[in-house]
C-alpha cells in the first residue's frame, strides 16, 4: 500500500482487514464522516486509501444518515441579528402587556313581549 498522505493517516500501520479486504465498519464511518464534514473530498479518499468512487457512494448511503454532523458557528452579524430579534420580541411583548385591555362585558337582552 502507498504511504498515505500523514493528515489522513489514521494510525501508522493501516491495512484491509479480511481474506476479502474489507475495511473495519469504524474506518468506513471515519471516512464517510470527513467527507460530509469536507475534510476530504471523494476523490481524495479514492486515491488515499485505494478504494473505488462506488465503494465510497454505498458507504456514504449506509452511514451518513446514522451521523450528527456538528453545526456551523454563527457568524458575528448572525448573533447581532439574533439579539436584535429578541430585544425587538420582548419589548413587542411589554407593549401586549401595557395594553392589556380588560374583557369588555357582553349584555344580552333578550327580546320580552309586553
């Protein structure tokens, strides 16, 4: 086996597992995860560990759906926004509450022939 690049050498000794070589099931999540997180594309993972684009595509519909993929951090003027629709929905809320009406009572008369 080629020497992998040293970023995407998972330990120093690395090689398939099976009279079918096969990778273990942790591997193929490891590398479906650092695709969906663009820490390496397709291509890279095709040429680093000598496995066939449709290898890789069975592998992602098998295990990325079982993944959580962290969210992106929001950006400075998203957390801006952010503070500025919730100061906007509070004072939207003190203002409901300042001008709370009471319940205007309702009178019904009913029609009494005389």
């Amino acid at each position: 086996m080629e020497t992998l690049k040293k970023e995407y050498r998972v330990s120093d000794y690395f090689e398939r597992t099976d009279e079918n070589f096969s990778y273990e099931k942790s591997f193929r999540r490891w590398l479906v995860f650092e695709i969906e997180t663009k820490k390496m594309t397709i291509k890279e993972a095709t040429e680093n560990f000598n496995i066939s684009y449709s290898t890789v595509y069975k592998w992602r519909n098998k295990y990325a759906r079982e993944m959580v993929l962290p969210l992106q951090d929001m950006t400075a003027e998203e957390k801006q926004k952010m503070e500025l629709v919730q100061k906007q929905l509070k004072e939207a809320e003190k203002q409901l509450a300042d001008a709370s009406i009471p319940p205007t009572p309702i009178i019904f008369i009913k029609n009494i022939p005389i």
